[in-house]
C-alpha cells in the first residue's frame, strides 16, 4: 500500500530546497557566454565615441585593416549599404547601431573590428582614425526643452526638438475637484538618479552562421530569448525557424540583459559575411558607459489632504531622460511604463499623471534594474511623498498610512490611475513590521537622543507591484501578446524534464520550476531536471523581467503538470480497472474512491503511458501550456529602516532593517528571502552611494567601479525579515505573486525617509539620492533641500 507524500520532503511548495544551479555555480562549472569556444571562432571589438555629441566627419579604418589577424572592420557606412546602420526599438524608435552622421552619447558604439583574438581587435580599434566636430551636449530634461537646445534626433523627420512624448492618464477634472476641496495640501520635488543595474557578468554574443545548413545560431546574454529570435529575424531579414537563440547560464541580469544591443547585431553581421563563428564580450566600462540605465527621471507632484488625514486626490509630473534613443523595454501602452502604479496600495479618490520624454546625450535606457516598467520610481514618489504629507499635516506616519491603506475587504480594488488590485493584508504588515522594529519605543528613544544632539531617524516605506505582465488584453511588446508557456515531458521511469519560454539568471527557476510539478504531481523535485533558454527547445515565451516569472511561467508549469495528471488519471483508472470517476489524487498517488488501499503512484502511470495505455489513447506523457493571466499579481511589502546621522560630518549608520514581504504562497522560502535580501542589499547602495552622472559636457561619471559603487559584504547592513503575512492571489494556479523586484522597489524609500526623519524639523524637505554624507552634511548646515545628482546639481 502507498501512502500520500509528505510535501516538504520530496521539495515541493514551501520546502527550502537547495538551489540545484548552485551545484554548478559553485564547483566553477557555469557554462556563460565567455565559457563557450566553437572551432574557428573570431573575436570582436567595440570602437566607441569618446565624445557625447559631435558630427562625424569621416572614419579612416585603413590601418586598421592592415593589422595582420584582422579579418573585417565595420562601420556606420558599410552597415548603411545593408540597411543595418539603425535598427528599431522595443518602444518604437530606431537606434544607431553604428554611428552614421553623429554620435550621440559618449560610448556610443562608432565600429567594430573582427580578428583572431581580442587583443589584436582592440589594438586595431584603436587605430582607426576617426574625425569629429564636437556639438553642445545636454545632459537633462531641463536644457533638453530649451528653446535653443541643439536637436539631437535630426536624423528623424517631424523631431524639430528633442521631445519625444507627452502622455497623461487619469483623471483630471476630477482631481482638479480634489484639490479644491482640500485642508492642507502638500508638495513634493525629487530626482531619481541614473542608476545601472551592472550584473557581474557583462553582456555578450557569439554568433554562429552557417553557410551549409543556412542556420544562424547566437549564445547570447539575453533575458528574453525568443524575443531576441522575433528582433534578430526582423533586423537582419532572416527567416525565423533558421535561427536558434541560445542563452546559456547568465551571471546576473536584472533588467541589463533585456535590450537588444549595437554589439548583438554587429558580431552576426560578421559571422554571416565571414561565415565564422564572432565572439563579442563587452568589458566592464562598455557595459556600464552604454547599456541599459535605469530611472533618471525629475518628479513632481503634490497630494490634497483632508485636515483628519485623509488623502483625496494626487497630482503628479514626470520628466523622463531617456538618453539618446527611446528604446525602453515595456508594454507598448505605457510611455513612462507602469509609473502610474503608483500610490495603488492606498484608496485615493482621483489621481492625475502627466509625463514628457525627452531625448539627451546620453546613453539610451530608462526601464532596465529591478523595476517592473518603474514601478521602483512609482514607488519611491509615492512613499516620500506619503511621508511628506504625514509631516505637513502633523501626523504620526504609520497612522496616517493606515487611515489611507485600501482595507482587506476592499478587494478587489479599482485603483485611482485605473488598475485591478486583487488581495493583500496591508494594515497587517504594517503592524508585524512596526513591532518588529519597536515602534514606540523607538520613538521615545528619539525624542530623547535629540535631547542630547543625537539624530535618529526612522523610515517606513511600502509598496505594492504590478507583476507578471500580461494579461494580453492590455500588454504587448511591438505588439506580441505578453503571456508565457511550460512544457512538460515525464519519462517512462516517471522523471521528468520542463523547460519554459522564461530564462533564469540566478533567481533560482531550476530550482523552483521544478517544485511546482511535485507540488501537483507528486514527482520527487529531484526527479525533475528545467531547462531554459534555448529557442530550438523551449516553448515560445516573452522572458524574465517585471518579475513575471512566477506569475506567467510559473503559471504555465502549474497547468501544464496538472494536464498532465488529468491524462495519467485516466491511465490509472485502465491500470486500477475502474472508471475515471471513481479515481481520487492525493500527492503522488490515485486510489480508488471505494478502497482507498487500492493505488497507483504517478510513476506506474508514467509506465502505462509508454507500456501499458488503454486502447485508442495516444501513447506518451508530454503535454504544453501557454498562459495568459487574468490579471497582474499584486505583492505587498513594508520596509522600515532605523538610522542613526552624525550631524558633524553627514555620515549616516543604519542600525535596524526589518522587511515583511506578503508575495502570497512561497514556493521556495530561502530563494524568496534571498530575493529579498539582495533587493535590500540594491536599495542600500541607491539611497547611499550609487548614481551615474554626466558633467556638462556629456561625459559619464560612473563608466567604472571606482565611480560606480556596489556594495559588499562589509557596507551592506544586516536585514530582518519577516513571512507571516501570506495572503494568496486569488487568480494564480499555486497562490503565488512575483517577489523578484520587490526589495528593490520599496526598499530605497525607506532609507531615505529614515534619513530625512533624522533631520526633521530642520527645514530641510528633501535630498536625493545617493544621499552622500557631505549632501547630509550640507542638508544640515545650510538647512535646505538638496536636490539633483551629484556631481551636477539643478539648483546651481
Ligand atoms: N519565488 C517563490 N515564491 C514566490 C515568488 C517567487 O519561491 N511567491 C521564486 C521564483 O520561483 C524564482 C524567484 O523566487 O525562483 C524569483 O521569482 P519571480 O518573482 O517570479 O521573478 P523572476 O523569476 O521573473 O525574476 C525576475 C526578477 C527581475 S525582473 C530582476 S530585474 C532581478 C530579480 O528577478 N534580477 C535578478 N532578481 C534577480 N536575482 C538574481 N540572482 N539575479 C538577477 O539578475
Ligand atoms: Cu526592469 S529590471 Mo527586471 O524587470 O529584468
């Protein structure tokens, strides 16, 4: 007789199961793009503009050409004659792939040499000789708008300025209403800084063209792989089934590795004409001077408040530097992406947005960093401003979040700018979160520090995010349908293989994936192998960003497993001699309703589907799913931060980190909590030590980690965290919501309001981020707002 599983111990939902990728990972055994070496492979190097704008006079790659081990110099002019000289973007924008008339931010991407080893190929960039006539740079939204601004897209017939889009949504007329019908209202300014998301791993392609078999292979750095295939079949005019996208292990992604680059499409150009395999690898400084940026966006907005706290309407104006071509990843609707997510946790009547998009001389990006659309920049607004407004109105913040907070009973909730949130115990992560930190005694402590000349400060932040795009009624990207696949394949000795249209890059999908099939199938979690990335192999799906994995794949690999099932349902009635009716599943396992000793196990069922099947059904145990959600998954978070400022030099310490995530049911508690602590650990290093500028004329402060700081070990601060608050989303086939971004999304206000809470009283409204000791200190001293990114700032 066989007896139900237990759950935990053949790693299904909820157990903390070791991350089987790690196996590899940590033995040296990845296999990332650099790691691969095909026979024949040559090496390509990226030449790129030392300048932000200039004209292009002429490029002489003579000597070049003559280094012997080079075998093709490209340029701007030879893409042109091939029609690859731009390609479009993820937003409707084309972009250069090599630089034609201008260049247009420094580390634009100018030509690019081909030769037997990188050494040579980067020694003969170095030799081509290229001449240009610098033009005035603008590096913000601000000049951008000047009215005698030069105009950076004047490629583009109908640009006569460097304005992209203006694009609203909500309710204007209404929220005009709001504001007349406030007490008190309360007004916020902040820049969010250009940030990178800089995973450890730079990008990369080897491309493999195939004159013989007419198949063009790329491994490639990419989140999004079949995405890729679609952008590379368009591009390069190829047919789609001849070419095979493949991303091998990806040594951190978060957000870089979704655009579709210069260096991508230059290294197949090369193999095609050379008809031999072409390794890029971008170096460090490439990789950070012009990929995918992230935030670099100016809001403004203000709140209309009832005297007894109650919120009534929210205004709000962004100003976008999208850099020099429009080419943020996200679904086609939404100009400034999901920006409009913001203030979703709280019950506002009416809300407005307004939003312009301009060009600069910078590199192109927005979107990229652990940001769902910017729902990190949504975030951030929503909960300094929620701070504000609880000052300006003398309010304790906890309690004027609480009065605000759309209540449990309120779901499903129409939020102000027009979402569907579904679930979420708001009130109640607020108070595990206010305990766990000591609220009140914290606050005596304060009160009394102060006294002394101490300042401590406390930050409460919370956010809530839209995640797991689609559903396909309202998110496309270039118009493809945003939903996600799984296929499932169990073998006749009842192991399996699944493998989906997403692409991990150290979230842990090998690991997880797995676990939802034994949690629906019962099958051992070791049993099961996932594979992703490859377009010869997997479904098709749009990929991993916006935390969509587990809300769309995830989905797809519940429902895919529970096909499954239903067909071994029927191989266990033929295999027990009862109708299917009278077949009752408990994990692993059907039985007979009647006689419950009477079982099979879902193995002898894999058997049945290969030896032993009834009559006139078709042999095998394989099945596919493809998913389009109802609806986002809507995770919820409170982070609150306790800091302590030392008013003589600006340096500020924090002293207690405490993080209640509710992402619904967690399908592996130690892989959530690791998400979770990496997005703190991200969130530290924004609201502390990390931006990248631009000085006046154009050049990147941060291409290098001398400038661009991450944190270690040593700076990053402890982080308590909390899971009690499970509040399953009731559309999902397992009750999960995405957690990937979550951390890095509300986490960065918490520490800047713990900051601010420090100095309050002051007079001091604002500082953005990175907040630097010496902008503390300045803050303090001079008492005032301290605004835009060092070392350029907008007040002066
Ligand atoms: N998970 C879980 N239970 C839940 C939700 C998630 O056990 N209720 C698990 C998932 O099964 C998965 C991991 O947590 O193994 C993250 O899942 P999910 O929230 O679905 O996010 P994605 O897998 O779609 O990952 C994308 C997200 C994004 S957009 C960025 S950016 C980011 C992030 O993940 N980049 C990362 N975290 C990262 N972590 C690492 N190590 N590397 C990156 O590049
Ligand atoms: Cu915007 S970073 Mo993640 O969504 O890949």
């Amino acid at each position: 007789m066989t007896q139900a599983l237990d759950e935990i111990k053949i790693g299904g939902l909820g157990a903390s199961r070791k991350r089987v990728e790690d196996s590899r990972f940590i033995r040296g055994r990845g296999n990332y793009t650099d790691d691969i070496v095909l026979p024949g492979m040559l090496h390509m190097e990226i030449l790129r503009s030392p300048l932000a704008h200039a004209r292009i006079k002429s490029i002489d790659a003579s000597r070049a050409w003559d280094i012997p081990g080079v075998h093709l110099v490209l340029t701007g002019e030879m893409m042109a004659t091939r029609n690859l000289a731009w390609m479009p973007t993820l937003s409707y924008d084309t972009q250069a792939v090599l630089a034609t008339d201008k260049v247009r931010f420094q580390g634009q991407e100018v030509a690019c040499v081909i030769a037997d080893d990188p050494y040579i190929a980067k020694d003969a960039c170095e030799a081509i000789v290229v001449e240009y006539e610098p033009l005035p740079a603008i590096v913000n939204p601000q000049d951008a708008v000047a009215p005698d601004a030069p105009v950076i897209r004047d490629d583009k017939e109908n640009q006569p300025d460097n304005i992209i889009y203006n694009w609203e949504v909500g309710d204007a007329a209404g929220t005009d209403r709001a504001f007349a019908q406030a007490d008190v209202i309360s007004k916020l300014q902040l820049h969010y800084p250009r940030s990178h998301p800089s995973p450890i791993e730079c990008c990369g392609s080897i491309a493999d063209f195939n004159r013989a078999t007419s198949k063009l292979t790329v491994y490639m750095t990419t989140q999004a792989p079949h995405i890729i295939r679609a952008a590379v079949a368009m591009v390069a005019e190829l047919p789609e089934h001849m070419i095979r996208i493949i991303s091998p292990d990806i040594g951190g992604g978060f957000g870089n590795k979704v655009p579709v680059y210069p260096g991508y499409v230059c290294s197949i150009l090369a193999s095609i004409l050379l008809e031999r395999p072409v390794k890029w690898i971008e170096d460090k400084t490439g990789n950070l001077i012009s990929t995918g940026f992230a935030r670099d966006i100016y809001l403004n907005g203000e709140m209309a408040l009832r005297r007894d706290g109650r919120i009534l309407g929210v205004r709000m104006h962004c100003d976008a530097d999208h850099g020099a071509f429009f080419s943020d990843a996200q679904p086609s609707k939404f100009k400034i992406g999901l920006l409009h997510s913001a203030f979703a946790a709280y019950d506002i009547p009416a809300a407005h947005l307004t939003a312009r998009g301009t060009y600069s001389n910078k590199a192109p990006g927005g979107v990229a960093y652990r940001c769902s659309f910017r729902v990190t920049e949504a975030m951030f607004f929503q909960e300094r401003m929620v701070q504000a407004a609880a000052d300006d109105l003398g309010m304790d913040q906890a309690a004027f979040r609480r009065m605000n907070f759309v209540r449990d009973d309120d779901f499903p909730h129409r939020t102000a700018f027009g979402f569907l949130t579904d679930s979420g115990q708001y009130a109640k992560c607020l108070d595990v979160g206010l305990r766990a930190i000591g609220y009140e005694e914290f606050r005596r402590e304060q009160t009394e520090a102060r006294a002394r000349g101490r300042l401590l400060g406390l930050g409460i932040s919370t956010m809530t995010e839209p995640l797991g795009a689609g559903n396909s009624r309202e998110y496309d990207i270039l118009g493809i349908k945003m939903f996600d696949s799984a296929e499932l394949k169990v073998h006749m000795t009842g192991k399996a293989i699944v493998r989906t249209g997403a692409r991990t890059q150290g979230q842990g999908h090998e690991t997880t994936w797995a676990q939802i099939v034994a949690h629906e199938l019962g099958i051992p979690a070791d049993d099961i192998v996932v594979e992703e990335g490859d377009t010869d192999t997997a479904p098709f799906g749009m990929g991993t960003y916006a935390s969509r994995s587990t809300p769309v794949a995830g989905a797809a690999v519940a429902m895919v497993a529970r096909k499954i099932r239903a067909k071994a349902r029927k191989l266990a009635a033929h295999l027990l001699e009862v109708s299917e009716e009278d077949v009752e599943w408990e994990l692993g396992r059907f039985y007979v309703r009647s006689a419950p000793s009477r079982g099979v196990t879902i193995q002898e069922c894999a058997v049945a589907a290969y030896a032993n099947m009834p009559d006139g059904m078709e042999p095998g145990l394989e099945n596919t799913a493809y998913y389009d959600p109802p609806n986002l998954t809507w995770p919820f978070a409170v982070y609150i931060v306790t800091v302590e400022v030392d008013p003589v030099t600006g340096v500020w310490d924090v002293l207690k980190t405490v993080a209640v995530d509710d992402c619904g049911v967690r399908i592996n508690p130690m892989i959530v909590e690791g998400q979770i602590m990496g997005g703190l650990t991200e969130a530290y290093a924004m609201s502390s030590m990390q931006f990248i500028t631009f000085d006046t004329e154009g050049n990147c402060v941060g291409s290098n980690y001398m400038d661009y700081l991450l944190p270690t070990a040593w700076e990053t601060p402890g982080f308590e965290l909390h899971s009690e608050v499970v509040t399953p989303c009731p559309h999902h086939p397992i009750g999960a919501k995405g957690i990937g971004e979550c951390a890095a999304v509300g986490g960065p206000a918490a520490f800047v309001n713990a900051v601010m809470d420090a100095l309050s009283g002051t007079g001091v409204r604002n500082i953005d981020m990175p907040l630097l000791p010496d902008r503390v200190w300045e803050a303090l001293t001079h008492r005032r707002d301290v605004s835009g990114a060092p070392p350029v700032r907008s007040d002066d």
